[in-house]
C-alpha cells in the first residue's frame, strides 16, 4: 500500500516544519518532503500539528474499569474513605480482576485501546499478570488471556508489546514471601520454570511483541529465581514495578538485606533492555545503579498522585543515564500529554524551580523513548524508514489556538489535551479521522457495556 500524507505542521524532533508531504509504502515511512506548501494531488490532508505516535508504556488495561469509582476521598459523612491508600484500592482492584474471563477482557481492552488511539497513542506496552481462571485453574490455553489482549489491541488498530507478567507470591514481608491468596490466585504459575514455559508459547508478529514482567521483588520469587529470569529474558523488553512504595522497600532490606533495585542488580537483571515502572522511593545507590545500565524508567505520574505514591525522582534519574518513557497505569487518566506535563509540573512544585525538562524531552519520553522501552526501535519518529505512526492535534481548539505554530513541542505538551487529538495513524492506515474511530464504533458506549460487564 502506498498513501500520501500532507501534514499541514509537523514536529520532526528539533523543530516545526510548516507544509510536509510524507509518503507511506508497506506500513513505512518511505519519503518525506518539507516546504511543500499545498497538498500534492490525491494526498490525504492532516491540519493541525502532526507527531510522532505517542507509546503508552505501562498498561493495565482492566484498570479502566476503576475509573471514577475508586479515586478515594473523604464520604459525605466525614469518616474515612474506604479506598484511602495504594492498598485498600487495590483490594477494589482485585474485585474487578475476578470477574474477568478471555471473552470479557477481551471487549474491555478492545474499548480501552479504543480510548487510547483517540488520544493520539499507537503503541501500548500492556502489563498483563491475570492469566488464570479462578482458583489459579489454567485454561485449556494457558495464553488466553493475554492473547485475548493482543487481538483487542488489532481490532483497535494499536501496535503492543504484550508484557507478560510472572507473579508468583502474595506478598513480601520481613519473616518472607507470603502465598497468594483470593483473586491472587489467578495470577500465578506456581513456580518461576512454569512461568516460562508458559511464557515461551507466546507468539508476536505484525502488530504486537512479546516481552516479559516480574511485578514486583514482593511477588516474584526466592533469591535464586531471580537470576533464571534474567537470563531468560535477556534481549527481550522486560519490565517491572520497582520501590513503588515504601513498604516494599522495608521489606526487602528486612527479608533480603537490599533494596529492591540492589537485589535485581545482583541478579543480573538491569540493562537497557529493561525498564523500571514508577521508581518512586529510590537511594542514591539505587539511581546509580539503574543509570549505569542504561535502562529505561517509565514514570505514571498520573496513577502515582492518583494513588498518593510520591513523586519519583526523575531528574536525578535522567542526570544518571536513565531514558524515560510514560505510561497511563491504572488509567485514572488516558491522556499522554498529561503524563509528560506531569513530569515537569510535578518537580515544580516539590523544588518550586521551574525548567526541569524541555518540551521537546518530555515529548521524546512519550514519543521515540517510550516506543523503545516497548522493543519498538524503529518507531517514534517522522524519518524515513520508520514505522508510518503518527498523531494529528488540532491548532484551533479553545486550548490550542494562539500559540504560533512554531511553538510546536510546547504547545503540544503544556497546552493540548488529548481531546485535541483530531488524527491516528498506524502504520500508513488512518485509526482516527476527525475525532472519530474508524474500526470501534462508539467508544463511550464500548467502554460502558464492557465496564457494567464486570463491575457486576
């Protein structure tokens, strides 16, 4: 297939460029022309201020069903709130994980990645740990979920990275790990050797890549299973829930004598293929470590305020070496442009200094970096060669108009939301057109049937 693109301003990384023409062969960006000032004859004209496609790289995409009824807050009575911490809300959580089957989860993914492609995401890096049926039963395909997951994603039109999940323990203490229990039971394997062999049946291709998850040093494994992870999944983009909290890091120095990062390093486990999700409570030791290796920490800033875990220390990260990618989490929020102010916004008000980042960094974190971390190499940018996704946002919206286009990164990432997304291409095939879908019909009530499907 060979389309034409006329992209009325595009951001090309350093600059905005007025009047680009980009050419799409085979799902690739085959030729871009800059200064070509009116569209070529049968081109497809995109106005408004085109991006790279933005890579959500930390999903949960059942989360969405929490949204709206599990944000916490004071009742109207004045006692406490029953979802008052990280972990009563997880204990909702659990609830919706339940009730989920291949076929329900399935619709819901369909309608969240649905949801994404609307704010201008072409990539989700889904980290997916709820495999089994319940009471831990595998199903006679022990990769339904997940690959109920990665046809969802087709039918939405969006590229992902299924990151399969190992969680293998209840909980970590300082007297041990704990079993899993309740609606725990349906993510785990047994054992870390099930886990992969699991794993290994998993297939990508086209539209989606497989990589792999610890959730967290609290659900992983005994000391010596850590190291048979790394070595399994070396190459391969690998994830994991590190020092969200800082109870998990009291007990891993109790029970370990470390600290979560020290002990995947001792592992053998960092590396530039591996990203670290939230990194909230670090050492300095810790962030060395991390930026030694090159790997990636994908900050959700969103999710983290949301749950009140903290402000990660993304500057000391970045200084150290770290890439950065962004992620949507819990899904409170889809919307890439806040999760890249959020970033900048956030450090403002714990130092009260300003300029922590560009524009033009935080939208490489949600852009080029984030499809990295993801194993998307080859995406994330508008250069010949790359993968033809992008995302249109309109110039003439009551939170866009006035900026000089030129403004380009900044006008994108402190004024646009993404309600401003006007166009979605993936791979050469428009996703969105005009604010509208073109392979889900009706998003909000997608959403609202798959919701009330599970929140019974």
């Amino acid at each position: 297939m060979r389309v034409t693109y006329w992209l009325e301003h595009a951001w090309l990384g350093t600059r905005v460029e007025p009047g680009v023409a980009l050419t799409v062969t085979d799902g690739r960006i085959a030729q871009l022309r800059t200064g070509v000032q009116a569209p070529p004859p049968g081109a497809t004209v995109l106005r408004g201020l085109t991006l790279p496609g933005l890579a959500n790289a930390h999903s949960h995409a059942f989360h969405r069903a929490l949204r709206g009824t599990a944000q916490g807050g004071a009742p109207a009575d004045g006692g406490p709130s029953v979802t008052d911490s990280f972990w009563t809300w997880r204990d909702v959580m659990y609830e919706v994980a339940r009730n989920l089957t291949p076929d329900s989860y399935f619709a819901l993914a369909r309608a969240v990645y649905a949801e994404m492609a609307l704010a201008g995401i072409t990539c989700v890096g889904e980290f997916h740990y709820l495999h089994h049926q319940r009471g831990g039963t595998p199903y006679d395909n022990p990769n339904a979920m997940g690959e109920a997951l990665i046809a969802a994603a087709a039918e939405a039109g969006l590229r992902i990275t299924l990151l399969d999940t190992a969680y293998l323990r209840g909980g970590l203490t300082r007297d041990g790990y704990q079993p899993l229990e309740g609606t725990q039971t349906r993510f785990g394997d047994g054992t870390a050797d099930r886990w992969h062999d699991r794993w290994s049946l998993l297939k990508g291709g086209g539209h989606s890549r497989i990589g792999a998850a610890l959730h967290s040093v609290r659900a992983f494994a005994d000391r010596d299973d850590y190291a048979a992870f790394a070595s399994w999944t070396a190459g391969a983009p690998t994830h994991v829930h590190l020092s969200e909290q800082p109870a998990e890091n009291e007990a891993s120095l109790a029970f370990h004598g470390r600290t979560p990062t020290r002990l995947l390093a001792d592992s053998g486990f960092w590396g530039p293929h591996t990203t670290a999700v939230h990194a909230t409570h670090l050492t300095a030791e810790d962030i060395a470590l991390l930026g030694d290796a090159g790997s990636t920490v994908c900050m959700c800033p969103t999710t983290e305020r949301d749950l009140a875990d903290g402000i990660g220390p993304a500057p000391r990260l970045r200084r150290a070496g770290c890439p950065l990618s962004l992620g949507s989490d819990s899904h409170a929020v889809i919307d890439l442009f806040e999760e890249a102010r959020a970033m900048e916004l956030n450090e403002r008000l714990r130092s009260r200094t300003r300029g922590h980042w560009t524009a033009a960094e935080l939208l490489r974190a949600a852009t080029e970096d984030g499809h990295a971390s993801l194993g998307w190499t080859d995406a994330g940018r508008l250069v010949a060669g790359a993968l033809a996704d992008f995302t249109t946002i309109a110039l003439d919206s009551v939170r866009t108009a006035g900026p000089a286009p030129r403004s380009g990164a900044a006008t994108a990432v402190f004024a646009a939301t993404g309600a401003d997304v006007r166009h979605t291409v993936v791979a050469g095939r428009q996703i969105v057109r005009d604010g509208r879908h073109q392979l889900v019909e009706d998003v909000p009530g997608a959403l609202a049937r798959a919701i009330a499907a599970v929140r019974r």
